[in-house]
C-alpha cells in the first residue's frame, strides 16, 4: 500500500522577476511502513519534498496522496488537521521548548495525536528514562535529537518526517540516532521519511529517492538495507 505518491509535482518560487523551480515535475510512490531516505545535494529540493509531504509548503501544480487523500487540494484549515493527526516532525536543530524539562516536552506531543502513546514509555524506549526531568541546556545534542524522535512517537503520527536529523551531531552520536529511528520504525509499524546529504544514510534505508536540481535522479528499492551497526561510517 503506498502512503504517499507524488504525480507530475512542481514546486516554483517567485524570486523578484524570477520563477525558480524547487521541484520539477516529479513523480514517485513511497510504502508504508519503510524507512525512504531522500539525498541530495543543499539546495537540490529535497527538503521542499519534504515540507510538500508535511503539508508545510503547496504544490504549484501536480498532485500530492497521502494515506489516500488528496492533501494538495486541502484547505489550509484541513492541512492543519492533517499535520497535527498524521505528521511527526524531527528537525536538525531538535526544536524543543527549552522551559519545559524532557517529559514536559514529550508529554506535550500526546495533546496533539489522535491516539498517543504514554511519553514516559516513548522516553524510555529512546533510551533517556534517566533525563526525564532534565532541561533541553543540560542535555547533549544526542540526546535531545533522540528526544525529539521520542516526541514524534509519542504523538503516534502515521508518518514521521526527519529533515537531516544527524545533521549537527557527530558520527558516533549520529549513528545512535539512526539506530534509534530503524528501531522506531520496525517496533512500531511507521513509514519513515529521512532528507539527508549522507549516502551512507541510504544504505539503511528500503527505498531511496535521489534528487539533483528539483528532479529526481534515481529512485530504486534496496531489497537488503543494512542495520546501522553494518554501515563503515
């Protein structure tokens, strides 16, 4: 079953007098329950088909399906509905609320899903049952990245939406969280969208979307992704 499917998409910014194209007419299909990673190049449009997808951002033409419907005919009233029901969002720079400690802004997330799961279990199950009550300023950028994932769980979206998670951390740290989001996904059936510039990063993934200068370039099934622990860093 596909959850999402781009047809004939075309994303264009008006710059002064200038049309810019972030996409071009790009079309795929993505299943449900498997880890995509879209790689590209800064400025090749990934990230646009990221927000596109998260209903952040609208299409100029073309047609957007996810979990079959039509979201880029949504309203904007409805496209609210649709990311807080079935988006979970994790960023680069993690986007925590640094008031609130680490359960508080895990605990947030459940006001928002249509069937959330129990913050405490989602902050354990990343691993930090001990910084429950540690503020985002006394936690390393590991740790709040994986919080950020926990919080995305526990809103119990459909989808999960992670623009460059290991962007800002290190390798050995970003290798924890993509252990953290493989685990995720097979523990609790979600269809993982991963934007990133690190090939080694798609080696893990079922699907893999290449896009340069708003087209894509590749698109093919990995039949064999690897865990983590396989990929030479």
């Amino acid at each position: 079953m596909n959850a999402i499917e781009f047809i004939n998409v075309t994303k264009e910014y008006e710059i002064g007098n200038n049309s810019i194209k972030a996409v071009d007419n790009i079309s795929f299909s993505i299943e449900a329950g498997e880890i995509t990673v879209i790689l590209g190049p800064s400025g090749s449009g990934k990230s646009t088909t990221l927000n596109l997808i998260g209903g952040m951002d609208r299409v100029s033409n073309g047609t957007v399906k996810v979990l079959g419907s039509t979201i880029s005919d949504f309203s904007d009233r409805k496209l609210t509905e649709y990311r807080r029901k079935n988006i979970g969002f994790v960023f680069q720079f993690y986007n925590l609320i640094p008031n609130l400690n680490a359960y508080e802004n895990v605990d947030l997330s459940r006001k928002l899903g249509k069937n959330p799961l129990d913050a405490k279990e989602m902050i354990k199950a990343v691993g930090l049952e001990n910084r429950m009550k540690h503020f985002p300023a006394e936690m390393s950028g590991g740790e709040l990245q994986r919080l950020s994932i926990a919080r995305a769980l526990c809103k119990n979206s459909d989808i999960l939406l992670c623009d460059e998670p290991t962007g800002a951390l290190d390798s050995n740290t970003g290798q924890m969280v993509l252990e953290v989001l493989q685990e995720m996904a097979k523990e609790y059936n979600k269809t993982v969208i991963i934007v990133t510039h690190n090939a080694n990063i798609a080696k893990c993934a079922s699907n893999v979307i290449r896009i340069k200068d708003g087209t894509i370039q590749e698109n093919f099934i990995n039949e064999n992704p690897l865990s983590v622990s396989e990929v030479i860093w």
